[in-house]
C-alpha cells in the first residue's frame, strides 16, 4: 500500500534534482560556494556577538562616568577637608573644636575611600546598565561643588593616583608636571 502511494505521487522533477553525473565539476562549486557562505555567516555571528555596537557605546559612556565619578569624589574630599579644617577655636574650646575637626576629617577620608574603592574595583563589568547606577553624580552635588569654587579643581584623576591616595606605600611615585624652579 505505501509502495502504490509513493509511485502515485509521481516521478520528481529533474530540474530541481542535483546530480553527480556530468559537470561533477560545477556541483562542486556549489558545494564549494555553500561553504564559503556559511563560514562567511559563521564569521558575521562571531564579529557581531564579540563587538556589539550598543555594548562598545555603553561601555565608552560608563568610562567617561567613571572619570567623572572619580573626579567629583576627589574634590567632594578636598571640599569636606576644607570645611573641617576651617574653623578656628574658639578660646577655651579648643580641644572641642579640634575633636570636632578630626571626626569631619575621618569622616569625609571615609567616604572617599569607600567611593574610590568603587572606581579601583567595580563590581559590575562596564558594558552592563548598572554600572551607570554605580558611577552616578548627581547634578545638585556637581553644582554645589561648583558654587564652592571647585570647579576650577581641574585634576585627572585616574586609577594610578586613586591608588596612591589608598595605598601610599605600595604606589609608585607619580611624574610630577610641576616644574620646580631653582
């Protein structure tokens, strides 16, 4: 029953059968032009998946909020270090106000430490969304920073000084840009 099914379907068309027989040599080129093109799409994928437009930007912009980041906490720390040191005693509570100093002055060295630790090692590869999250300054804290007369702090901070600032006695010495006049 199923051999007189078959044979009532029919003979199959010759003009879409590829035979061996006769220009074996252009049915290699076929086959030879089959394989280029799947290794051509195999290579595509690959580029596509290893350099991802939208993952290159995204990282580029989480670099530059990691610099901005790493600036903005350096003069939030010089801005805290200024406005504990700042006050003078007042005569008879000098040990009051020098406490007073000294808790500020941890506090913000504190703060600064936890904020670059972020920068030195994050916790998030730099293509992922979150690490935006991660570096955000906000523009309030930017602009007061700003108002206090910091934004004229033009310093680049970059890993190298971050670590120096973390760990002195493991830092390389920096190449001063200052020029030293005798």
């Amino acid at each position: 029953m199923a051999i007189s099914f078959l044979m009532s379907i029919g003979q199959p068309d010759e003009s879409f059968v590829m035979t061996w027989d006769g220009s074996v040599e252009g049915s290699l080129l076929v086959m030879f032009g089959l394989l280029i093109m799947m290794q051509m799409l195999l290579l595509f994928y690959i580029v596509l998946a290893h350099f991802q437009p939208c993952a290159i930007y995204r990282q580029q912009l989480n670099e530059t909020c990691r610099r901005r980041y790493g600036n903005f906490i350096f003069r939030r720390l010089l801005t805290q270090l200024d406005r504990a040191l700042m006050h003078r005693p007042i005569v008879g509570e000098e040990l009051t106000c020098c406490l007073r100093a000294k808790k500020s002055a941890l506090s913000a060295i504190r703060l600064f430490y936890r904020d670059a630790e972020k920068v030195l090692y994050p916790e998030c590869e730099l293509d992922t969304l979150a690490a935006s999250d991660v570096y955000f300054v906000l523009d309030d804290e930017e602009n007061e920073l700003n108002s206090a007369g910091y934004s004229s702090v033009n310093f680049d901070v970059t890993d190298a000084f971050l670590e120096s600032l973390l760990y002195p006695k493991r830092a390389e010495p920096l190449p001063s840009r200052n020029k030293i006049i005798m």
